[in-house]
C-alpha cells in the first residue's frame, strides 16, 4: 500500500516536469523553427527600413538597443531604490517590526498587479508632467515593475542572516551603518538571482512600455525620445497579416530569448566570482 | 537606580521593581588589589514581560578568568549579551539597574555604544566568520576605527594571527575566504579579530562547543594566556571547563546568581545547596 502510494505521487511528480520541460521545449522549438530562417545579419546590426508595418526589409536594432537601455536603466534604478529598503527593513528595524511586515506586505501585493497598470500608472505620470512617451518614461515605469520583485528577493535572504554574523560585526564597535557592508556581501548571491528575476521580467514585459516608451524605428539618442523594445516589436510583427513580416516577429522573440540566455549566464558567472568569500 | 525606557515600553515594571529587593545582593570577594572590571548592581532585564535576569550583582575581576555556569535557559546568554549591549537590538527588552565598565554605566543613555562594544571582544557559540577574507575578518575591526594605512594594517593581522595562534597554519593564504577554514580554525579567527580591536574584556558564549577537542583545548589555552592582559568572562557548557581554567565561577540558576566566588572555594565548598546539587550532577 505505502509502495503504491510513493509510486503514485513519484508518477505524478515526473509528469509534472515533463509537462514543465516539454511546454518549454515546444516554445523554444516554436520559436527557432519559425524565427531562426528568418534571421539573419541585418536583423542585428541594422534598423527597419522602409514601412516597419509591411516591410521586410531592414532589421531590429532599434527594440534591441531600446530594450537593452530599459533594462538595464530599470533595473539600477530598481536597485538603487529596494537595497535601502532591504537594508532598512532588515537591519535598522527591530526584528519584529510592524513597519517591516507591512513593507513586505505591499511589495507582495505590488508583485501581483499586472504590468499594464504600471505602464497607464506610469503614462499617468507623464501625462501630469507633460513628458512625451520616452525612453525615461519607460525606464521609470519597468523600474516600478520590477522594483517589488528585487525588494522580495533580496529579502528572502536578508532575513536569513543569522543573527550572530550582525552582532559579530556590531561587538567589534562597528555601527549599524558600518555592517551594511558586511550585509550586502553576505546577501550578494541574493542580489543576483533578484537582479536575474528581475531582468527576466523587465525584458519581456510589454504592457508596462507600451504607453511609456512608445516605439520608434530609430536608436534613442537621448533620455527624452521614444524608444522600442523587443516584445512590442514581437507584437506588432505578429499582428500583422504578412508571412514574412510574422517570421520576424519569432527572430525577435529567439533574439529576447538569446539576451536573457546571456545575461542569466553573466550573472551566474560574477555571482560565484563575487560570492567566493561568502559563508 | 537608574532606569532605561524604550519608546514601545509602558511603565509597567515600576510597580513590579519597588517590590523587588536586595535580599539576593551577592558580590564576589575581590582577591586582586585592581578594582573589578565589570560590576553588575541591581541588574534586571525582561524579555516580553517575562522577567530573565533578576537583581544581578556580581563582579567580574581584572585579568582573570571567570565562568559562568548554570544549567541551559538560567540566563548566561542574556547576562553576557547585556555586558556589550547587543540585547537591545531585539524587541520588548527593559532593563533596570546598573552595569558598571571600568566604572562607567554602559546603559547611561549619553555612552557611545560602540565605544563599549570595542571594549569587549565577543566570541559566540559558533564561529561567525564575515563574508570576506582571512585578512579582511581581522581588518574589519581597526579599519573602522580609523586604521587605513596598508603596512599598520599587515602588522595588526600578523600580530593577533599570532596571538590566536593561527598564523602558522595560514599565512599562505591570507585572502583566501575564511569560511574555508577549518570550524576550529575559524573560532581562533574570530578570537583574533576580536583582538584587534584591542579591547579589555573577552566575553565567550559557550565558545568552545561547537568544536572538537583538540580546537577546544587549543582555545582554552589562548584563553589562560589571554588572562595575563584582559579580563575574560566565559559562560561554559562544561563543569570540567570551568574546573580547569576559571579563577571565578559565577553559577546561576533560574535568572538569578545562586553562588560567586574564587574557584576553588564554589568547587570544593561550595555554600549552597544548589550550587552542590549542580556541581555533582544532580542536575544540569
Ligand atoms: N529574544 C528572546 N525572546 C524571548 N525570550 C528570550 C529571548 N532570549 C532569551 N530568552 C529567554 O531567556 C531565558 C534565558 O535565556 P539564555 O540567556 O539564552 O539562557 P542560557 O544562555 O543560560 O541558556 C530563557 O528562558 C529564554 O527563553
Ligand atoms: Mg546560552
């Protein structure tokens, strides 16, 4: 009976990760099989030419330089606002704090709305600022979209810091803002996997730039101009009725898919660099 | 008797306070002619409302060794913690009464705390190597009391390396992490960068347990060399511990100091019949 019942739940967890692995594998196959004859050299090295819409001509440079800027400008302005949150929540409020709770709480629920909140929330901004769809505006609104999913994670580990690594640093006469050091270098695997979390989402999301970084068919020079990205590039290809032009769109989806390879592997890499003398 | 609020405190002890009085008020006899290190008068802490440490007085002599024993939950942790303030860092904490460092109050709320930390080195239950390396765990300390300069820092390194009696085993690799270090290892590393903050007291939390015997016996080593230039104060799992290093025994019980005194006076004579009922492993 008990052999019966392992046998049961062991059945069900291998079809579990084969329906996992298999849906994954199909998308990837999917998208290489209709998006890789497709590619080529211009896609990556040069911008749309001749109406974007109908063309076949030209390439993606512009969604791939404007999702790379909002990336990677996101994801530092995200840093730079849920670190001193994570810090403060974990090291200067005392263990049991109502602030803290209620902190993790509202990026709890802040990780659940969906993105197209934070690009209207966003263009709401601009509007009351009177900013044009930018490469900003969209910077700022991915960054509030991945900013609960950077505070959550590297939560997750601060919390875990054992008490005594804060106290051995505080009984050596250090004050609390001398054991942030201490602190981030103990959390920095944490710090990567958020930031790889994070990177994941803002590269793939387009609801959230939809009305704040508009598309353009040129590289942003400036903060101020529109700027594309790949999954709206994805998107519009896709809606249209052309063959070709819905080819490109699945080139567009191996390149997001390509970039995020990289980047994951990227920050593996520096995280076991940099994590080398964690405990 | 000087009080310390903390804003999420009512005055709620006041009442239990004035009931509280000095029928326990024991103080060790001081056999060396220096004044006592540390001094505890009328100490009282609460955890939670619950009341851990009850009216304390005890004296931890100059350069010397003194354990505190008792059985596990009677409050060591709490009294040592209470000596370089990390207490407070949790919630609900209240304590009343006076902890005297070289007779300064270190509860007066005017003290700089992290003048008193630096006094005392910690050394906790498990080692707690930082995130960094070898040579960065012992530069920690004076770098952020304001040592930058490379060739001092070195020296520093080499000198409690040594006295930890860990340079040997690795001045080869000094930037390598220190959680590669043996768990022995790595208690001695922690004893050196308490050192090289230079301070007077060594406070040890059952230093020792974690560790196998030969690591043990070579910290209990440091710890009767490290007699001669600071005053130590070790809560100690082991009777055994305590009969071979300590000149002091403090033995407490339920929160409260059953018995203190010179060593050989509590082990072979001991005053209470708590203190004897512990001593032969009656209970523990
Ligand atoms: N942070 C805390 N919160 C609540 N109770 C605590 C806390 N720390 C210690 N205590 C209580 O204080 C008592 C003494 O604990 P401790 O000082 O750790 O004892 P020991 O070190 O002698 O084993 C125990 O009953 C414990 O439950
Ligand atoms: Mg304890």
């Amino acid at each position: 009976m008990r052999r019966a019942e392992e046998l049961f739940f062991k059945t069900l967890m291998i079809l579990a990760t084969i329906v996992i692995l298999g849906s994954l594998m199909m998308i990837l196959f999917a998208v290489v099989k209709r998006g890789l004859p497709a590619m080529n050299w211009d896609m990556i090295t040069k911008i749309p030419s001749g109406g974007f819409y109908i063309g076949k001509e030209g390439g993606l440079l512009n969604a791939i330089a404007g999702s790379l800027f909002i990336v990677i400008g996101s994801t530092f302005l995200g840093l730079l606002i849920s670190i001193p949150i994570v810090i403060y929540i974990n090291i200067y409020l005392p263990p049991k704090s109502f602030l803290a709770d209620l902190t993790r709480l509202s990026s709890d629920v802040l990780f659940g709305i969906p993105s197209i909140v934070y690009g209207a929330f966003g263009f709401t901004l601009m509007v009351y600022f009177g900013l044009k769809t930018s490469l900003l505006g969209g910077i700022i609104a991915v960054a509030l979209l991945i900013t609960p999913i950077l505070i959550r994670s590297m939560d997750e580990v601060a919390r875990i810091i054992p008490k005594d690594l804060k106290d051995a640093a505080l009984s050596l006469g250090a004050t609390r803002f001398e054991i942030i050091k201490v602190i981030l270098k103990q959390i920095s695997p944490g710090i990567t996997t958020a930031i790889l979390l994070s990177v994941g989402r803002a590269i793939g999301d387009a609801a959230s730039v939809l009305f704040t970084a508009g598309y353009t068919d040129n590289i942003p020079t400036s903060l101020s101009e529109p700027a594309a990205t790949l999954p709206l590039a994805i998107f519009f290809q896709l809606s249209s009725p052309i063959p070709e032009v819905q080819d490109r769109a699945y080139a567009a989806a191996l390149i997001l898919t390509f970039i995020v390879l990289v980047l994951s592997l990227a920050a593996r890499y520096y995280s076991r660099k940099f994590s080398k003398n964690k405990i | 008797m000087k009080t310390m609020k903390y804003p999420t405190e009512e005055n709620y002890y006041d009442e239990v306070l004035t009931i509280v009085n000095d029928k326990n008020k024991k103080t060790m006899p001081s056999s060396n002619s220096n004044a006592p290190h540390i001094s505890v008068r009328n100490l009282n802490v609460y955890i939670q409302r619950n009341h851990i440490l009850k009216n304390i007085n005890l004296d931890i002599p100059n350069k010397s060794i003194t354990c505190i024993i008792g059985p596990s939950g009677c409050g060591k942790t709490t009294l040592l913690k209470t000596f370089n303030r990390l207490l407070e860092r949790s919630n609900e904490i209240k304590i009343t009464g006076e902890v005297l460092v070289d007779g300064e109050n270190i509860h007066d709320p005017h003290i700089d705390i992290t003048h008193i930390r630096k006094k005392m080195g910690l050394l906790s239950q498990r080692p707690c190597p930082l995130p960094m390396s070898i040579y960065d765990n012992i530069a920690y300390g004076p770098k952020i009391h304001g040592t930058r300069n490379r060739k001092q820092l070195d020296a520093i390194v080499e000198k409690y390396l040594n006295a930890a009696g860990l340079w040997d085993e690795v001045k080869d690799r000094l930037h390598a992490p220190a959680n590669r270090l043996s768990i022995g290892q790595q208690q001695r590393l922690c004893l050196a960068r308490g050192l090289a903050v230079e301070p007077e007291v060594i406070l040890g939390d059952e230093a020792t347990s974690a560790l196998d015997p030969i690591s043990s016996k070579k910290i209990e080593e440091l710890f009767v060399q490290l007699k001669e230039e600071y005053s130590i104060a070790l809560v100690t799992h082991t009777l055994r511990q305590a009969q071979r290093i300590a000149d002091y025994i403090v033995f407490m019980y339920l929160g409260e100091v059953v018995e203190a005194g010179p060593a050989a006076e509590v082990f072979n004579n001991p005053k209470e019949k708590l203190t004897r009922e512990y001593l032969s492993g009656y209970f523990s």
